[in-house]
C-alpha cells in the first residue's frame, strides 16, 4: 500500500510517519488529540475511538492501518478491520492492554515470567499473596505506563494499602524479581511469517521511565539465543506482523535466565538507537512489515547508547547539537512537563570487537 494509516498522534507515530515519508509513503494519522505526529503526517483525522463511523471513513482512504499505542480501543480497531488491514493485527492488542490477559497468554505458551494473580478486588487479596507472597508489586489491570498505576509491597500487609495507592482498580500482584538488569528484544515480523531481530540493548530506568538503552548488552551469548527464542514464540503465537518491543528481567545463571515482564505491540522506546545505529531503524521495519514489503537488515553497525530526554532534560539541546557522534532527536513537543518524554539522543560509538566483555 502506499497510505499508511497510524492510530495515535504521538512521538512513536512522529518517528513512525518520518519513517514512511522517507520511503515515499504517506503517513494518515488518526486520533482523538492533536499530537506530535500530526506535524509531520501528510494528513490527520481528529476523531473519538468510538466514532466508528469516522475511523471507518479514516480507514477508507488508507491501504493498510497500524497503531502507535496499546491503548487503542479494541473495538476501533475491529471496525477498521472491516475496511483495511491491521497490522500487527488485533489479538496483540487485546493481549496487551489488560495486564492480566497478557500474563495469563504468556504462561499458556509456557514461556517464563514472573509468579502473578488476579487482584479485582479485596476478596482477592488472600489468595493472590497465597500464589505470589511478597515483595511484590500490584500493577493496575488496564492503562499503566511508565511505572504509573504501580504499587510495591514490602510485605503482605501492605497489600490494602497499595489497592488504595493505585485507586482500587482491578490489577495483577507479581512477584518482585531480584534481576541482574533489565533487556529487551526488538523482533520484527513481516507478512509471510519473515522473521529478523535487532542486537539486545540492555536497559535502565529511573523512577518507572526509560532512561538508557545501550548496546551492546551484558548479556551473555547463551542467553541471548534464549531471549530472542522467547520473543520469536511469542509473535509467532501472536500472528504479529511489524516490529513488537519484548522486555525482560535478566536474573542470571539459572534454569530460566530470562523472566518476561511485559510486550509492547508496537515501535518501542527501547529500540530507538536502531534509526542511527543500524541501516534500518525500528520504525523504518515496522512500516515495511506493514506494508508488505520485505524486511531490511537489522545489524548494528556501531555501539550506541540512547539517553531520553525527560522533562527539563530537553533544555541542553543546544550541547547535544554541538556534540560529536551525537544523533539528536526532538519531538517537537512544547511544554517540557516533569517526566514527559522530550526527545532522545543516540550517541554512536565504534563498534567494539568483544561485544561480551565490553562493560557499561
Ligand atoms: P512501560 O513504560 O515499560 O510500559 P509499565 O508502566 O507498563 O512500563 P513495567 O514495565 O511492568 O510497567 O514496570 C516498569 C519498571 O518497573 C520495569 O521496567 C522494572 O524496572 C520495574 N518492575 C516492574 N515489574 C517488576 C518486577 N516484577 N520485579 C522487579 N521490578 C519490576
Ligand atoms: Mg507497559
Ligand atoms: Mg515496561
């Protein structure tokens, strides 16, 4: 197809329509709120998600439609269905937006993760400390992001305390995993089941958010064939098709090195160092996969680690402009509100020789 329709406005969308402007495709975006994206689409529909009649009409004038975030109703989706395509398809996004079916669809492949339970209410309260104990974490069933709508217990009692914290929605209590630290695998998939993966950045957060994604990562080779071939069931189980963002807790030598936490059923922030480290990004991928077209080659040319900037962070643009090897990214959002995602920079390095005894 040469229109590619996008559901969501954001930064992801943004990097997502310059992708496919790039390629000679037009990016449609469709959302609720203007966004950073609608500066750079060829067009944008600004419509509710449950204005089927407009997001049909949306669809109409595109060839194939994806989606930028999980939270897209599932419905909205199923209407542009009826008309277009949807790529990566509508069982990922499903699975993705209620934790606990996510959880639940990971353990029915018998793929590692985290001890979890269904916490609806306080009647649930004993059976889920039975299943999971404590430390552990209650992370609201639907909507959460950047660590928001999470809740950590040091012990058992405190579990009323933490349902009040996250506004007594339902959620999942999972075990707090002691990890070495945090990776993700970035796999893209294209129609005809194509499969290629990016290197494994390994990632840090600060205070629930993304701060750095380096590659390469500390992970061992051994595991990474591991991390890759939990990811590639998962998309296969999936019938994903684009790029999906698979993030995992690293725990060292053990029978299940890797636990799975979460999926993302899009573009992920974790592989933004691909648009400046490899031939062909992330975005660039998922566009393709979408598209039909073939896949482009997802090797790393250089070391790289990607900072974001949050916040205030943005106000020293005008260094990491001057810096060299720097590759700076704006989102071209203009209030630099207290952990809203600004921009990120990729800083590139020579690509090291021992990529598993390369420290961070
Ligand atoms: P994202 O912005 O990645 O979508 P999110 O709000 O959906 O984040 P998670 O990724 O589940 O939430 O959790 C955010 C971070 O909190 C994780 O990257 C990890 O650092 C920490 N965390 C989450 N679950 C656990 C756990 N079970 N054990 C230890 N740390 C955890
Ligand atoms: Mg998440
Ligand atoms: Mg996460």
């Amino acid at each position: 197809g040469s229109t590619i329709g996008i559901l969501g406005a954001g930064q992801l969308g943004r990097m997502l329509a310059v992708a496919a402007s790039r390629l000679g495709l037009k990016a449609h975006i469709y959302s609720d709120v203007p966004g950073p994206a609608s500066d750079v689409a060829a067009s944008t529909t600004i419509g509710a998600y449950d204005d089927l009649a407009k997001i049909t009409a949306f669809a109409a004038e595109t060839d194939v439609v994806t989606y930028e975030f999980e939270n897209v109703p599932v419905s909205a989706a199923a209407a542009v269905e009826k008309v277009r395509p949807v790529r990566p398809g509508l069982k990922p996004l499903e699975v993705a937006q209620d934790r606990f079916k996510e959880k639940s669809f990971i353990a029915s492949l018998g793929l590692p993760l985290p001890r979890f339970a269904l916490v609806e209410g306080p009647g649930d309260f004993a059976a889920a400390l039975e299943t999971v104990g404590a430390p552990s974490i209650l992370k609201s069933r639907r909507l959460g992001y950047d660590g928001k709508g999470q809740a950590r217990l040091a012990s058992p009692d405190q579990i009323g305390e933490a349902f009040e914290a996250i506004g007594r929605a339902p959620a999942t209590l999972e075990a707090m995993v002691n990890f070495q630290f945090e990776v993700s695998v970035l796999l893209v998939r294209g129609i005809n089941g194509e499969t290629l993966v990016y290197d494994i950045p390994q990632n840090h957060h600060e205070g629930g958010i993304l701060r750095t994604s380096t590659v390469p990562s500390r992970l061992p080779a051994a595991h990474r064939e591991r991390a890759i071939e939990i990811a590639s069931t998962l998309a296969e189980a999936l019938g994903y098709v684009g790029l999906i963002g698979v993030e995992m807790f690293y725990v060292g030598d053990a029978l299940e090195p890797l636990l799975l936490n979460e999926f993302a059923p899009r573009v992920h922030n974790s592989g933004h160092w691909t648009m400046d480290a490899c031939a062909v990004g992330q975005f660039e991928n998922h566009i393709r996969a979408v598209a039909g077209w073939p896949l482009g080659a997802t090797e790393r040319h250089s070391d790289c680690q990607m900072t974001n900037l949050i916040g205030d962070d943005v106000a020293a643009w005008p260094q990491l402009a001057g810096e060299a090897n720097a590759c700076l990214h704006l989102y071209g959002k203009n209030k630099a509100l207290p952990g809203r995602k600004m921009g990120h920079v990729n800083r590139l390095f020579p690509r090291s020789v021992d990529v598993e005894t390369r420290s961070l």
